[in-house]
C-alpha cells in the first residue's frame, strides 16, 4: 500500500485519532494544503487567509459523516453534503495529475480519483431522480366519478 492509500485509510478512520492536532491524517495532508497555500499566494497574493489542515479535516469528516447517515434516510441534504465532500477531498487525495504515467502510483490514483467522480454522479442522478418524483406526485391525477 503506497502513501496516498494510507492517507485515504486515514481519512476514512479519523474519527478515532483526529485530537488536538489533527491527528495522522492532517500530518499526511499537510503538505498537499501548503501546496495548495503557496499556489493561491502565488496567483492572488499576500490576502489569502491560511488554510489550517485541522480545519480540512473536520470539514471532511463533518461533511462525510452527517451526509452519510442523511443519505442513508434519504435525504436530499446527505446527497449535497456528500457532494460537498467528494469535491473538497477528491482533488487532495488523488492528485494522479502529479506523477508520470509510467509510476504505480498514478494508476492507483487514477483509478480512485474515476471511482469518486462516479460517486459524484449518482449522487446527482440521486438528486435528479427526488427532483423529479417529488414533482410528478404533486402532479397527482384525480380519478373521474362514473354516472351510472
């Protein structure tokens, strides 16, 4: 298992150690969000607020676990929520774009990055499919009384 799949099993297990600090998985994704820190200081200047790793984190895990449990009921909320998350952490994760195609890594990335933007689209033609039969049952047809 290469470092980019171990900081994904981070990221699906930090409830148990996210702590004070993060916990492993902020130490894993530091470098990828200073990266990205030094790029929008580079491309807009010295404003840009910091980006706290901590902060990514909990983002992801409130994001992926509230949207978690509303999709499993249902939820339309869940599906944005688990939208919010797939687009926040699938660029960080899966950053295939990084390494040349001859590596192992980029195929193993690649793979994981296609699976998630798969993800992302069923859970549009979730939303989809709600939008659509929530409006047909509005649209319910009255039943016509006989005359005998």
């Amino acid at each position: 298992m290469n470092k980019d799949a171990n900081i994904a099993f981070l990221l699906s297990n930090r409830f148990n150690d996210f702590g004070s600090d993060g916990g492993p998985a902020a130490k894993e994704l530091a470098p990828k969000i200073s990266s990205i820190q030094r790029y929008l200081v580079t491309n807009i200047g010295d404003g840009v607020p910091k980006i706290d790793v901590k902060h990514v984190v909990l983002a992801s895990m409130v994001l992926k676990g509230v949207g978690g449990i509303l999709f499993v009921f249902g939820s339309t909320t869940g599906a944005y929520l688990l939208i919010y998350y797939l687009l926040l952490i699938t660029p960080l994760l899966h950053d295939f774009y990084h390494y040349e195609m001859d590596d192992s890594r980029f195929h193993y990335l690649l793979a994981d990055f296609v699976q998630n933007v798969a993800l992302l689209g069923a859970l549009l033609f979730f939303i989809g499919m709600k939008n659509v039969l929530s409006r047909r049952s509005t649209k319910k047809k009255h039943l016509k009384t006989k005359t005998t």
